[in-house]
C-alpha cells in the first residue's frame, strides 16, 4: 500500500523508523525488535539505509520480511551518496521485485571520507538526482523525501532551504517528513513558510524519543536541534537516572505528539531506534487518540 493513500484517508497516523543490523551477527535480534514493533501494527514502518549505504544490504530484508509476514506497509529508504548510476538502478529494481511501494529518496549522509573527496566526480550530488531516477523507473513508486523545520546544516539560510524543498517536491515527491525537532511552534512556522512558499503535499512530523542522555549530543549533532529550555531541564534532573530518563523521555515525546494531534497534524512519525517497548509505550500513550 502507498502511503500517500494512508494519509489521504485524513485518519491520525503513527508509524515508526527502524534500522537494519550493522553486522551478519547482530541481524537475527536487530530483526526480533523489528517484528516486535510491526506486531503493533502502525500505519506503516520505514526502514534506514545507513550513512553511505554501509548496511544496504538488510534494509529490504527487514523491509520486505515486516510486509510479508506482518501486513504493515513499508518505506524503503535509499541514498544516493556517491553511488553510480548502475548500482542506483539496481538497487531500485531490488525494491521494486521485492514488491515494495514507497521510496524514501535521501542524498544520505556524508560518512568523514565522503566528505573529504571530489563530489564533482559523483553521479549523484544531490536528492533530486535520485528522484529522477526513480521517477524515470517504470514504477509508479510512492517517493518520501526528507525537509528541516529548522534549517538543512548545509543550507545559508531558511529561505534558500525551503527553494531546494520545492525543488523536490516539484520533481515527484509525494510526502516529506521531517527531521527530528523538540519544539513544535518550530514545526508550525516551518509549515507556514513552505505552504506559503507553494509546498502542498504532506508534511510528516518525525519525533525522536530521547530516553538517554548520551542521545541527546547525538541528536543535536545530526540536525542541528534546537534544545528547549524545559527539554534540557529534563535531562539535566534525569540523565543519571536510566528508568527515570527513559520514562521522562517517553511523555516528553508523547506530549509532543498529542499536541501535533490537537492542532490538525494527522500524521506523526517515530524515530524508535528499534526499542519496542519505547514503541509501545508511546503507542499506548495515544491508543484512544488515534481511534479518533
């Protein structure tokens, strides 16, 4: 199933992110937390790609085990950085024989030698190159790409951010969803900017449960996050106190959520870093909610 047809429907959403293994031997208990998220049943599952496409190789193993054997519809995640176009083309019939109907389409990011080596010389620079290509496939695939509340890193400004975001979307994406934020008036303005820039398609709001404190220097890392006073408030009465952070983290994220609900966003996405039960919990959390 498409996602765009779940979010047409106009129903509250939850889905949530998982990550293939790293490694051969961690695949079996990295594909046990996997299925003990799609036992929830969420509106759908996406599943990482790793930076660089270093653990490609699991992603539509995960990907296509949760579809076929647990009904939940599935999103694919594919990057681009320095890939040729051969092993892009490849890598995209793989999905589409896996009967697999969304594409998450992301450059990727840039490992510490990527960064440091000729871009000039890649067939890919950026996301939309990746989303001609899947465009030009000959499936009709539902295309996910990725936007920033708060500014893409590599980006001068906002306004030459939502210029790029348009492109995308101009190119064929059907939905975005959005980097991890800890403030929703962040997400409300985003969205206010973009539509008024002519950005119509829907935006997913993506919410990171942060239940240890060594995440957040990682969080705040890969998106830049904008830390609020009573978020860090949080983790500074907390962080020591693993159960203590774990369930503090757990209701910050809910709140977060119920209040994305109750101002007209239908549609929230999980960075649940393959814990289940952090999964669960917010599930339970919004159970009557999302009835609605």
């Amino acid at each position: 199933m498409k996602i765009i047809d779940i979010l047409r429907t106009g129903k509250p959403t939850l889905s949530f992110e998982v990550f293939p293994p790293k490694t051969d031997s961690s695949f079996e208990s990295v594909k046990f937390a996997t299925e003990e998220i799609a036992k929830l049943r969420p509106s759908f599952m996406s599943v990482t790609y790793g930076a660089g496409g270093g653990t490609s190789k699991y992603t539509l193993e995960i990907a296509g085990n949760i579809k076929k054997n647990y009904g939940v519809p599935t999103l694919a995640h594919l990057t681009c950085v320095s890939s040729t176009k051969e092993t892009v083309k490849e890598r995209i019939e793989h999905i589409k024989q896996a009967g697999i109907d969304n594409i998450m389409a992301l450059r990727g990011d840039l490992t510490p030698e990527l960064e440091n080596s000729d871009r000039t010389k890649w067939d890919y620079r950026h996301a939309i190159d990746l989303i001609h290509d899947i465009k030009m496939s000959g499936k009709e695939f539902c295309i996910g790409a990725a936007c920033y509340p708060e500014i893409h890193p590599e980006s001068a400004n906002q306004s030459e951010d939502i210029k790029y975001l348009k492109e995308k979307v101009d190119a064929g994406v059907d939905f975005l969803t959005t980097q991890m934020f800890f403030d929703n008036n962040l997400l409300y303005n985003f969205l206010y900017k973009i539509r008024e820039a002519g950005i119509t398609v829907p935006v997913i709001p993506g919410i990171m449960p942060i239940t240890n404190a060594n995440q957040v220097e990682r969080a705040i890392k890969l998106s830049g996050s904008f830390m609020p006073v009573r978020f860090k408030a949080l983790v500074d009465k907390f962080g020591q106190d693993p159960e203590a952070m774990r369930q503090a983290g757990i209701a910050y994220a809910t709140d977060q959520i119920i209040d994305l609900y109750a101002n007209g966003i239908n549609a929230v996405h999980v960075y649940s870093m393959n814990k289940p039960d952090v999964a669960k919990a917010i599930q339970s959390n919004v159970s009557e909610i999302i009835k609605r």
